[in-house]
C-alpha cells in the first residue's frame, strides 16, 4: 500500500513546512489530582425537605453558581465544570443553562486545599 506522501505529495509537502521545529517554549505539569467525591449527585428534594418544593432562599443557602464556586476556590470556571464532570463536586442542574454546587463540597475543597 501506498504512503500517505505518495498518494498526496502537494499536501505532504505542506504539512512538513508547519510541523514545530522546536520543543514548545513551557510544559504544563500536574500538580496533583483531586480525588472524586465519594457520594453521588442528589436531587434537591434530598437535601431540602420542603413538601416536595424548595424555594429560591432555601437553594441559595445550600447551593452555589459555578461562578461562585470558581471565585471561592480560586479558580476558573472552566475548572469548576472539569470538576463536576470528574464528580469531585456535587451538583444539580436547574434548566439548560443552570448548574449549582453543593456549598458543603466547596467549604470542604477549601478546607482540605488549607490543609496542605
């Protein structure tokens, strides 16, 4: 079978021109993985026994915005969502474009984060 630059030379030839010719100028280097979160996401309802229905108070004083969260842990949100994705944070989804986490899994990221 034919190599990829003897079927299309033109294309190989370009290529070849943008391959970097040195190492990149920084490495990112992992500091350290946080481990995931032990207990799984629960609805509201679990945490808030209102009869079924929360209102907007009592989900403020036990859930925050990614943004909040973020600014909290020192961190962006991009983090914060890699985060919740991993299941490192707990959290709840309110509509499309709604996410909250857990206030007691911030309080206890900050807490082990000022432990070391």
């Amino acid at each position: 079978m034919a190599s990829f630059e003897e079927l299309y030379p033109s294309m190989a030839k370009r290529l070849a021109k943008h391959e970097p010719k040195h190492e990149p100028a920084h490495e990112f280097q992992v500091i350290e993985e946080l481990p995931p979160v032990e207990a799984t996401p629960q609805p509201v309802s679990e945490f808030v026994d209102l009869g079924g229905r929360a209102s907007t108070q009592e989900l403020a004083d036990q859930w925050m915005t990614v943004k909040e969260a973020a600014q909290a842990l020192g961190m962006v949100t991009e983090t914060v969502y890699r985060m919740i994705k991993r299941q490192q944070l707990r959290s709840i989804r309110l509509g499309p474009r709604r996410i909250r986490v857990l206030k007691a899994d911030v309080h206890k990221m900050l807490t082990l984060k000022e432990s070391k």
